[in-house]
C-alpha cells in the first residue's frame, strides 16, 4: 500500500491534528516528515499510521559529530519518549544531500543507529538514507546503471551499512522530471504507466513503464557495489497538476492511480514483490521554493479537498 509525504512548506495548511485526521478517513496507513514535528507526533498517537521521519541535510554535520549527545538526544527525545504510542519505521538520514554534505552522512546514520539500538529498536526502525536520480549515470538502458564516480567513495561504505544492517536505501524517484526534461526521447504513456506493450528492452528485461526502469537503475548500481541484498524503498514519486506543459490535472491523477496499484507487484528486475512507495505529496505547498510546479504536487488542496478522485485501497 502507498503512503503519502506529510510537506509542510505552506503558510495555509491545516493543521496537523486535522491533516492526521484526513490521512485515516483516506486509509492512509504510512507518512513521510520531512523534519521531526512535535505536533505531528502528538497527532499520530494512538493511530495506526507507520512514520517515516527526517533527519533534516542542515543537521547532519552536527549529528555527525564524534561526540554521540547529538545523536542520543534527537532519538531520545523524538523517538524513545513517543515510542510506546506512535509507530515509527524509518528514519531517513539526509534527503538527496549536496556534494557539501555527503561526508556527513555515513557518520550521522551509524551515530543515529548506536542511538537506535541503545534503546533496543534496530529490529524496529531502519536507518538509511534518500538518494535521487541525479546520484546515478549511464543509466540507459537500466543494467548500465552505475553511482556516480564522485559520489561512490561516500556510497560504497553506506551500501555496505545497509547490507550489515538489513535496512534499504530510500531513493526519490520522479518519471515526471525525466519526461520533462527528454520528451523527445521519453514517451508520455511511457511515464505514465498507459503504454500498451513493453517499449525498452535490456537483456532478457522488458520495460512498459519508466517507473521500474528508473528503479532498476538503483538496483543495478546497488548490484554493483555489493548490494544485491539491500531493498529500495520509493520514499518520494509525484506528479503535479499544474506549474509546466506536463503537469495537468488529467496526467496527475492517471499517474498517481496507476502508481498505487503499479506498486501492488514488483519490477523486471525484482519480480513478485510489493514495491513500498511514498506519494508526494499530501498538500500543495505553496511556500515552497523552485520552479512553480514544485506548489502543485498535492493530493489535497491546503482546505483538505481531494484534487483528484484516488483510491488508496
């Protein structure tokens, strides 16, 4: 089942005892923050709502340190003193962090598990991190995959955490952006999960639809530093209705339905298997910065009305 990014770069969204309410009449039964929020915490107590939460890139340097209080104190604080009444899953150290901040993440997610496993959850909550497209090259068709070589000193070691620790790699992946910046090469049904018969193949892997081969690029990158045994977690994909010639209404919510049920199975490359996905986002948002389109990727609009008709089931 899909879950559903909590953003909160708005200036009129509800507030969070109202949005928690909206996430269970919607059986939405998983939520990404993106930064630990007292009030969403409270808000999730007593439900059965699994979280996955942030530690925010601007943090990372201090959680990093080689004095451990940092560490100790978010999870102690956020996590052990709310464990008993919210379910807590994931805890996602950096999101698609700057070349500046990648020497801190390794550092931070080992600083983070100690705090983790000091307090007896490791077999509970995973640690990991969120990487994006950009972190990857070569990647058509999806076997060429590789990480990038400037990143790969900071990735080879993280993949070999999450292979010792049995956590996956979160990973931002958007067909959306990849067909807006190639719609000449990339067909729209192709991104869209519409097309009628596979249109890319690699070896003996048959592609219909980018989202999978945009996820088998991770995989065979992982492949290919040693992590054929860490799992991919989807903890960002979207599709907004306005702000570009791509983003209407009409491929928003063909995307974002196909998706939900897309999701149900698994990839060519990691056949049979549900692929745990995270919908961006819940709201538009419209403080936040970029190109306009960035304010349009909500399910709901910030008076909690559905833009689209999506079933979540």
């Amino acid at each position: 089942m899909a879950g559903v990014c909590y953003g909160m770069l708005g200036n009129n969204l509800p507030p969070p005892n109202e949005a928690v309410d909206l996430f269970q009449r919607n059986n939405i039964r998983r939520i990404r923050i993106y930064a630990p929020n007292d009030a969403v915490i409270q808000a999730l107590k007593g439900t059965n709502i699994e979280l996955m939460m942030d530690v925010p890139n601007h943090e990372l340097q201090r959680i990093a340190s080689d004095n451990l209080t940092a560490a100790y104190d978010w999870v102690y604080y956020y996590i052990v003193n709310n464990r008993a009444d919210v379910k807590f899953k994931y805890i996602v150290v950096g999101n698609e962090v700057s070349m500046d901040d990648w020497r801190y993440v390794l550092p931070a997610m080992k600083n983070i598990y100690s705090a983790v496993q000091s307090a007896g959850l490791q077999d509970q909550i995973k640690v990991s991190t969120a990487i994006y497209s950009a972190n990857l090259s070569d990647s058509y068709p999806p076997s060429r995959s590789v990480f990038r070589g400037d990143l790969l000193q900071y990735l080879q070691p993280i993949v070999g955490f999450l292979v010792e620790k049995r956590a996956p790699l979160f990973c931002n992946l958007y067909p959306y952006i990849s067909y807006l910046e190639n719609p000449r090469d990339i067909r729209l049904d192709y991104a869209l999960f519409t097309a009628p018969s596979v249109l890319v193949w690699d070896g003996q892997y048959g592609y219909q639809n980018l989202f999978d081969a945009l996820l088998d690029c991770v995989y065979a990158a992982l492949e290919k530093v040693g992590g054929s045994s860490v799992e991919v977690v989807v903890s960002e994909s979207g599709w907004p209705n306005a702000g570009d010639f791509a983003s209407t209404t009409e491929n928003a919510q063909t995307y974002l339905n196909k998706l939900i049920q897309h999701v149900k199975g698994g990839t060519p490359r990691r056949p049979g298997r549900p692929i745990e996905t995270y919908i961006f986002a819940m709201f538009d948002e419209n403080t936040k910065t970029g190109p306009e389109r960035e304010k349009h990727f909500g399910l709901f609009t910030p008076y909690k009305q559905p833009k689209y008709n999506i079933n979540f089931y």
